[in-house]
C-alpha cells in the first residue's frame, strides 16, 4: 500500500478513471487512519478478498447504491458469515468515505441500512426454504396475471417471466441471459452458463461459475412456454427466450417497479415473497413431485445437506411419473463448443 496519506487527493492524477481497487491502494493509508491495528487485518482481508473481487474494476466515481447492495447481495449468497460481511462493508465505508472528503465522491453510497436483516433472511432460507416457496399452480398463476395486470406498460411477456422462473427454480438474472442454444430439447433440461447484471455502463451477461453453473430439468409447464420460443429461435442459437418490453435484457429491478411487485404480492397475501424467492417454489415443486436428490442438488446449486430442505418431511407428494415431473431422462446436456450446451432439437420433431 502507498503510504503517502497526506492532503487531498488531487484530481489531476485521472480520478475520472481511477478504479476503486486503484483509488483503494492509493488513498488507504488516509482512508484507515485512526484504526486499531488489531482491526487492520479483517479490513484488509475484506478488501482484498471480497470488495476488490467484487467491485474493484468500478471506476470510483461511478461506485452507487446499487453496486454496493449487488455485491453485498453476493456476500451474503456466497454464504460469508457475519463478521466477514460486516468486516467488508465497513472497509469499503472508509474508503468510500476518503473519497468523499477527498472530493471525488459527494456521498457515501456504502452507507447502507438493513442488511443485517437481508443476512438473517438468507440464513432462514438455508433452513426454512419451503416455507417460501407459493402453494400451488393456481398461486403462481394468479401472481403472474396480476402482475401483467398491474404493470405500467401491460407487457404480457413480464408474467411468462415470472412462470419459466418459479416453475425452474432460477433467478430473474438467469431467465434474461437464456440462450436458445442452452436448452437441449432431446432431454428438456437448460444448462444455466450466464447471468445479467447491471453495469456502470448498462446490463451485460457474465458467465455462471462454480455451483451457479447447473443443469436444470424443464418440466411440462415450463416446456410449454419454451416450445414457441425455441421454435422462433431454431435458426439463431443465440436469441434470448426471454426479454423486457424492448425485446433487450431486463433486470429483477425492473420487473419489480414496472410490475409494483411490492403491491402485488401484499395483495395477493404472499408478503413474504421477494423477486429471487420464486426459485424456493420451483425446487420445492421439484422435491414434491419425487425429483430425485442428486437432480435436485443440481438444479438448486447447492450440496445435498442443503438440497434435502426442499423435501417434503412425508416424502414425495406425487409419484415421479406423475404429470408435471421431468422424464427420467432428465440429464447433464452433453457439453459442446467450449462449454456451452448444444441447441439440439428433439428426436421426436
């Protein structure tokens, strides 16, 4: 770190462009000044592990709110503990804070409040999933309804969003990046490879890694709504099945003012239920119906410790040939040209 923590930072040396990991490592002496050196080792660890990970190629100038609930959304999803997320933010705070007396920032966005409550839901959710996964078809299909009802500019397109999200188990970041090509039609299962994401400069995809790149099997109600989709996109591999009312990529943000999500779901008595939480209805459907655990753990990402929360306490509610449970050649799609699934038609057609 440079250790020339004199003055205020002047704005002749390309803060314009600077990163925050740049901003950081130029600006930290100044920026941790005062702090018990007990305290310095989780700060730095935080810093170099997590914040600069996350969010360290953001220009600082453009480093806003919602940059800063994205990645500490990640924290908490990538399952630190507490004192790890809490050690993070509060690095980014001081060099944020730098940044505001050094004039490159007028405000704090790291700032947040509430997020000790986000980190506790997402702690029920590891233990209780099922408690917050929609009762039933109808549900689902009276949420979708209202919420195209509801929405500012009609688009019917925002209610097969939400149903190709609950009946899979995804997030509304992963519905936007599904190619045509990531759907193997010979299996009815989608390789989960991208998500989008919200950038300084406008939304981008970014490739899954780790466990957030999984196989998921397509039941018949979700099959039904890809089915056109897929027909319309035979001839482009790379089309989007999904998309906002500008046929581009769309954001849970979006979907969640443009429908007033927040109304809706208090209407309809279901005020727990946040955007992300649809994915606890597809998986708890999933274990209803006899998905048996190793499909589950793959659909849901998640080790079997984990994936053995969505199952019923009374084992399956309905035999896995029964309608609605994807066929037992539900499997991995073979993996072709660097990865990525191939968009294979069904043998049938």
């Amino acid at each position: 770190m440079n250790h020339n923590a004199g003055g205020r930072f002047p704005q002749e040396t390309g803060t314009p462009t600077m990163t925050l990991a740049d901003y950081g490592e130029r600006r930290w002496p100044a920026a941790m000044h005062g702090l018990e050196p007990l305290t310095m080792s989780p700060y730095l660890a935080g810093w170099r592990l997590r914040v600069v990970p996350s969010i360290g190629q953001v220009p600082v100038q453009q480093v806003t709110r919602r940059v800063v609930n994205r990645a500490l959304h990640c924290w908490i999803a990538d399952e630190c503990g507490l004192s790890t997320v809490k050690n993070s933010l509060a690095v980014l705070v001081r060099v944020l804070e730098q940044a505001v007396r050094d004039g490159v920032l007028d405000a704090n966005p790291a700032r947040v409040a509430g997020w000790q409550q986000e980190y506790q839901r997402a702690q029920s959710e590891r233990t209780t999933p099922r408690e917050l996964a929609l009762p039933d078809a109808e549900a689902l299909e009276r949420l979708a309804a209202t919420l195209v009802q509801r929405s500012s500019d009609g688009y019917e397109g925002w209610g097969d969003i939400v149903r190709f999200a609950a009946w899979t188990g995804t997030r509304f970041s992963e519905v936007s990046a599904l190619q045509a090509q990531d759907i193997d039609m010979s299996t009815w299962t989608w390789q989960v490879q991208r998500f989008t994401v919200s950038e300084p400069e406008g939304l981008d995809d970014r490739a899954c890694r780790g466990r957030h790149q999984r196989v998921v099997p397509l039941r018949p109600a979700v099959r039904e709504l890809a089915a056109g989709r897929l027909e319309a996109a035979r001839h482009t591999p790379v089309a989007r099945l999904f998309t906002g009312p500008h046929r581009s990529r769309f954001t849970a943000a979006v979907l969640r003012d443009t429908t007033r999500w927040d109304d809706v779901v208090a209407e309809l008595g279901h005020e727990y239920l946040r955007r992300q939480d649809l994915r606890h209805t597809g998986l708890t459907w999933m274990a209803d119906a006899g998905l048996p655990l190793p499909l589950l753990c793959g659909a849901a990402g998640r080790p079997p410790q984990d994936a053995r929360r969505y199952l019923p306490p009374d084992g399956p509610l309905r035999s896995a040939a029964s309608p609605g449970e994807p066929p037992a050649s539900s499997a991995p799609a073979r993996m072709t040209g660097g990865g990525r699934a191939a968009f294979r038609r069904s043998p049938a057609e």
